[in-house]
C-alpha cells in the first residue's frame, strides 16, 4: 500500500511540473454563445454613400470600396442553406446610421456586419481590424466572429491589429454599432486595410481584390454561423470558435489608452565599415499587444517607418518581448538612436536614447531587419477607426472624435505628445561603443528552456528515487520471507 502511495505521489507531482511548464493554447475553441434560430438573417452594411465619401486617400473612394466588398460577400453567403442576407443600400445613396440600425431591425437581424476601409492621419499605419460593442453579451459575440474575420486577414497576407472597442460620451463611439444595440441588433465594423500605407495598398487596387475580400467576409460569416452549402459542399456545422465569456468584456478587446509600460535599447555590436548597427529592443505592455517599432538616428526628432513587431498576436495578446535589430547607418553618420514601440491603438513609447562614440564609414541605405532574441511574451489583449462614422455628428466627416483620438474618419493622433502616452520617462544614454569582438553577444538561452531543464532533472530525479525504493522494498520482502 506504502508503494503504491508512493508512485502516485511521484506521478501527480510529475503531472503537476507539467501543468506548470506547458502554456495555455493561446485562443482556446469554444461553442457559438449567440442563440441563434434556424434560419439565419444576415445584414451586410455597405459604408459610406452618396455624398459621404468615406476615405479618398491614394484615389481611392471608400463608398465604392465597401459596395464591391459587400456584393461579394452577400453573393458568397447566397450559396450557403438556410441564410437571409441583406443589403442596407444596393446603390450609391446616403443613409443615415440610425437608418441602417433600424433596417437591420425591421428584418430581425441576427448580426450587421458594417463594411469599411481604413486610412491613418499619419499614413504609417497598415492591417485589419474589427471594432465590437463595449456591453455584454455583443461584445463576446464580435469577438467571436472578429476572430474568423482576422485569421482570413492574415491568411491574406495582413497583419492583424485586433478585435477592438472605443468608448464615447453615449457608450459606444460608432454610431452603427451603438444604434444597432439599442435595437437589439449585434454589430460591428470591419475595417479590411489602410488604403493610404503602400503595404496594405496593394490588397485593394482594383475591385477584383475588393471582392476577394467579400468572399473572405462570407466564409468568415459561414464559419461563425455554422453554416452548411450544399452549391459549396462545404458543412461548418459545429465549427468551433474562439473562447469567450458572454457575461463579460473579453480581455483582449478593452480600450487601451497609455502607450507599453516599458521600451528599452541595448548596444549589442557595431561594424564602423560596413556600416551596420545591431541593438537589443525590448518592451512590454501590459494592457494590449506591442505591434509596430520605429527608430530614429537623430535622438527623436525624425523617424522611420513603421515596422511589424516580430511575432505579434493581437488577436491573443502576445508578442515576443525582446529582438535584434540591424541598422544601416548611413556614411559619415554619427548615431544617436531611439526606438518607438506602439501597441494595438496606436499609444507608444521611446526607448532610452543609444548614442555612438564615433561614425560609420561605409554609405549603406537606410533598412532595418528583425531577428527574433526572445520568447513570445504573453500580453494583454491589433490605427485605425471607422471612416467619418464614429457618431451622428460625423456622418459626412465632420466633428472630431472624442478622446484625443484623430478625425476625418481616420486613427489615433500619434505624434502629438498629449494623445501619445509616452512613458519612455528620462533618458538614459547607454555610454560607450565595444568593439566588435568584445560586444556582449545575446544569449538564444530563454526563461522556457531554463523550465524544461528542470522539468527534466525533476523526472530524472523522481525516476532514481522511484527505482531505489523498488529496489529497497524488494529486499524488505526477502528479507520477510
């Protein structure tokens, strides 16, 4: 009986070290929450129309984008069973968002899906996102379906910015999404790409990949929906979506409003000829996932484009905490470098200040490229807003958003220094170059390695004691007999 405690003791510690070491999977798959009848209505909200042009960036017309995507979307969900799919507007006339709300209201709606394109005052930012109703159950049930939406975003080849909220004065900023709640509607607005940010660009130059977007929106609705086509001889009954709580606001989507508690540089080596700079970034937010990096060579006054924070998740919270970063620095350049971390709306912070003791020689272009030092960092819960529809007052891109955040239908105000947050605090100058063979060199060695060496020498260690006590308590029973 003594033997047998023992070996179980020894096996729910083992499970226990295992329970310990191994992460949560970052999304989890749950049911559909939202109740649902047989037969499914579905209304698909074109954004913009008529004199509300929407945004008109790179020449572009917003209210001509969001048709072509909606008609595909609508023509996609058409060819799936047991599905009512409406239009708000099937030509170019304005409407008002109480309208759309109450014609989603009128045919019992079960989700108004509102379609937008994005653009940024500063024109750096670049992705998809979706914005969903602050107040339970809404929330849980855009999350849910924002999931769907995102992950064909990134099988596109977008990075993904999140599924988001905003707060106004009225509860909800978007008028389509507060209007539709009041009437019992779910509601959310899909924001597919920055049309003014030449990376996301490409995505919408021609109405071909308009529609390529509205089919992916219609799959994204089967999905969430548990559709089934018999045309498509596809069956998503079943399908299961991501984890969340219908009583509450899920994590990932809450309003983040101050830039990442911390951002910070380390030299990790310098070669003066070839002209190339790699330094250690680092940052962590607390609140919202880390998601773009910049870089200045003058101290802040001027800085890069945006780039991708490596492994960034925003539809769970995560990225990697720490990475190298290679700079060209053009000839005769002496550096002083600050880097800019901005999270999932937009907020940054700078980096302490790097200063070099002497210039680079050779003339190399000014590129950057990451290469992953860290482990991916669990955060907390992806710029953009919905073009000129945050509110009533808005409708033809006129007043300004409330919090701080920027107009014309576009995101945050970034660079201004009472919207951004900045929590980069006083400066510190890191004080002298190393030569190149005595720079510090990055260990790969992570905190999850470290564990699993542990966990090993932990399972050793139980095995030795598990067969010396066998080979004890064999002898205790010779000697008996």
């Amino acid at each position: 009986m003594r033997h047998y405690i023992r070996k179980t003791a020894v096996l729910s510690f083992l499970a226990a070290c295992m329970v310990f070491v191994l992460p949560p999977p970052a999304v989890r798959a749950a049911a559909r929450l939202q109740d649902t009848g047989e037969k499914i209505v579905i209304v698909i909200d074109p954004g913009h129309g008529g004199e509300n042009l929407g945004t008109t960036e790179n020449g572009h017309e917003e209210k001509h984008m969001t048709m072509v995507t909606a008609e595909a979307m609508y023509d996609e969900l058409a060819l799936y069973d047991n599905v009512e799919v409406y239009l708000t507007r099937t030509g170019d006339r304005e409407l008002s968002l109480k309208e759309r709300a109450e014609f989603a209201a009128s045919v019992d709606a079960d989700f108004l899906f509102s379609i937008h394109y994005n653009a940024s005052e500063t024109h750096e930012s670049f992705g998809a996102e979706a914005w969903v109703p602050l107040s339970a159950p809404y929330n849980a049930y855009g999350y849910q379906f924002g999931c769907e939406f995102l992950k064909n975003m990134r099988e596109m080849g977008l990075l993904v910015r999140g599924v988001k909220t905003r707060a106004g004065s009225k509860g909800d900023y978007y008028g389509i999404i507060r209007e539709s709640a009041a009437l019992g509607v779910p509601a959310m607005i899909l924001e597919h790409c920055h049309v003014d940010e030449e990376r996301d660009e490409v995505f919408c130059s021609d109405d071909e990949k308009l529609a390529a977007f509205g089919r992916a929106d219609g799959t994204a609705a089967a999905r969430y929906f548990g559709l089934k086509s018999r045309v498509l001889n596809v069956d998503y009954s079943g399908y299961e979506l991501a984890d969340a709580d219908e009583n509450a606001l899920v994590p990932y989507t809450r309003q983040d409003q101050t830039g990442p508690e911390t951002c910070q540089i380390e030299f990790v080596r310098a070669d003066y000829d070839e002209g190339v700079l790699t330094l250690s970034v680092s940052a962590v937010d607390h609140e919202s996932a880390v998601l773009y990096y910049s870089y200045s060579l003058d101290g802040g006054n001027t800085f890069s484009h945006r780039e991708a924070w490596p492994e960034s998740d925003a539809l769970n919270g995560s990225y990697q905490e720490s990475f190298f970063l290679d700079i060209d620095i053009p000839a005769g350049t002496t550096p002083q470098v600050v880097v800019r971390a901005y999270n999932m709306y937009d907020f940054y912070s700078d980096s302490n200040i790097y200063i070099s003791t002497q210039s680079f020689s050779r003339k190399a272009s000014v590129e950057v490229s990451a290469v992953g030092a860290g482990q991916s960092s669990s955060g907390r819960p992806d710029d953009g807003f919905a073009g000129n529809e945050g509110n009533e007052n808005a409708l033809h891109g006129t007043g300004l958003p409330e919090n701080n955040f920027s107009g014309d239908g576009a995101n945050q105000a970034l660079h201004h220094g009472e919207t951004t947050g900045n929590a980069s605090g006083d400066a510190l100058i890191i004080p002298v170059d190393a030569p190149i063979e005595d720079a510090p060199v990055k260990s790969q060695f992570s905190l999850v390695n470290l564990i699993w060496i542990c966990l090993i020498a932990v399972v050793l260690l139980a095995m030795m004691i598990f067969v010396f006590q066998s080979i004890v308590d064999r002898r205790h029973r010779r000697r008996r007999h």
